[in-house]
C-alpha cells in the first residue's frame, strides 16, 4: 500500500512540476504570436503606399510602351543611312513642303477676302493666281519623284547589286513612270490623290525588294521616313484646297438666301391677305 501511494504522489508531483514547466512556454509562443501579429498589423498601417504598388499588368504595359517609343525614335533616327544620301532626301521634301504650306496660306487668304472684302496680304485674284501656279509645280515635281524612284530599281540592276534580275527588277523602273505621268492630265484632287496612292506602292515595292536584298538594309527605312513626310504635305495640301470657298458656292448661298427670302416674303402676304380676308368676313356679319 505504501509504495502505490508513492508512486501516486510523484505521479502528481511531476504532472505539477511538467504543468508548471511547460506553461511559460505556451505563454512565451502565445505572446511571440501576437508579436509576430502586431508587428504584421503595424508595418502594414505603416506602410500605405504599397495598396497604390502598381501591378505586374500596368508595368508590362508600360515597358511595352517604352519599348514602341524607342521603335520609333530608332527608325526617325535614321542612323544607318549615310549622310550624303539622308541629307539630299531631305532636301528633296523641301518642295513639297513650300507647295502644300503655301497653298494652306493662300486657301486661308482667299477665305479671308470672301469674308472681308479683301485679302490679307494678296488681292483674291493674286492668290488664285499664285495657287494655279503652285498647284502644277507640286504635282509635276510628284510625277518627277515618282519616276526617279523607279529608276533607282534600272541603276542597282546594271551595278548588279543583290544578283542579276532582269525583267523581275527592270519592270519598276517602267511601271513607275506609267503610274505617275498620267496624273497630270487628271482635275488636281485627282491627281494629288493618284499620286498619294503611287509613292505607298512604290514604298511598298521598295519594302519588300529590301527584304529580297536588291536594296541596301537602310533603304526601306529610309523610304518609309521619306515616304511620310511626302503623304503628310500632299493631304495637307489637299485639306487646304478643300476649305476655299468657291465662286460657285457664294452663287449657291446667294441663290438659297434669295429662295429664302422668297418664301418668308410669300408667307408674310398670304398672312396679310387672310387678315384682310377675316376683317371684311367679322364686317359683313356686323352688317
């Protein structure tokens, strides 16, 4: 009996002395726990400006907008085209842009003589003048252009730069001229659109002899760049030519205006005739 109840008591004395050994270290994990939670808690409230971390989409979107940008100021740049042939293309749009801004001024001075009687710096038949001018030299030096580029196919075809390719590189150099001469026979927004359309297909001609190697690797670029510019001066030209106010469309207003004042005329007299109508009516029945 006595050695049960031993083994009883140092049973409850060792489940005491675990029970009070082990409870600090129950309490020590409960409070690193909460530690650990309010530290969380605090450098979340601290820290605000990661709700507003822009996410993984918004930063792909904009490197691939960096990445267009810089596209373009590469090919803007035209870094690889040699200087001489850069310079004398630049020269070349020169033309373009004196015809096409100066039909912008003069169209904006015609305009300006329509509504005030006079024109601001040319008298309305001056500026007529002038645009009958400029508008033919814009186009022939388009049909010239056009022709030339043709003809860059005819010199890398007899210096036989990428191959020999007979008829397949040759048949620009003529199909070229076929395009662009005709159009100055054609009324001017014809002929400035024909021509628009002719330097993107000769652009597109030139692209893809690039490709093929009958072109140096600068070249398309080189043609795109120019390209644009030359599309860019013949819409402005046309915009231009599009907002003058033409004789017989002052004829037309004036005619509509006269219809006009016709009809509000007509009006008025049937009114009166029905008010006199109705007076002599209200006086019969009065007598």
């Amino acid at each position: 009996m006595v050695v049960p109840l031993c083994l009883c008591h140092m049973r409850v004395f060792s489940s005491k002395s675990t029970t009070v050994h082990t409870s600090p270290d129950l309490k020590n994990q409960k409070i690193e726990g909460v530690a650990k939670t309010t530290k969380l808690e605090s450098s979340v409230h601290q820290n605000p400006e990661s709700k507003n971390a822009p996410n993984a989409d918004d930063v792909e979107v904009m490197g691939a907008m960096k990445a267009e940008l810089q596209t373009i100021k590469d090919t803007f740049s035209l870094r690889d085209v040699p200087r001489d042939s850069l310079y004398i293309g630049i020269a070349g749009i020169l033309p373009y842009a004196a015809t096409s801004l100066s039909t912008i001024y003069l169209a904006w001075d015609i305009n300006h003589a329509d509504l005030y009687g006079s024109g601001f710096l040319f008298s309305p038949e001056m500026a007529h003048h002038l645009l009958e001018l400029i508008t033919p030299i814009q186009i022939g030096y388009g049909a010239i252009i056009i022709s030339f580029l043709g003809a860059v196919h005819w010199g890398l075809e007899y210096a036989g730069f990428g191959g020999r390719h007979s008829y397949r590189r040759l048949m620009y150099g003529v199909i070229a001229p076929i395009i662009a001469w005709p159009t100055l026979l054609m009324p001017v927004e014809t002929a400035l659109i024909s021509q628009f359309l002719a330097f993107n297909y000769m652009y597109f001609v030139d692209a893809r002899a690039t490709v093929k190697g009958w072109f140096p690797p600068w070249y398309s670029i080189y043609r795109f760049v120019l390209t644009f510019f030359v599309g860019a001066t013949i819409v402005v030209s046309l915009i231009g030519r599009g907002q003058i106010v033409r004789p017989e469309q002052n004829h037309l207003k004036s005619l509509q205006e006269k219809a006009k004042s016709d009809r509000e005329y007509q009006l008025a007299d049937s009114q009166s005739e029905e008010n006199v109508r109705r007076e002599v009516d209200e006086s019969s029945e009065e007598i």
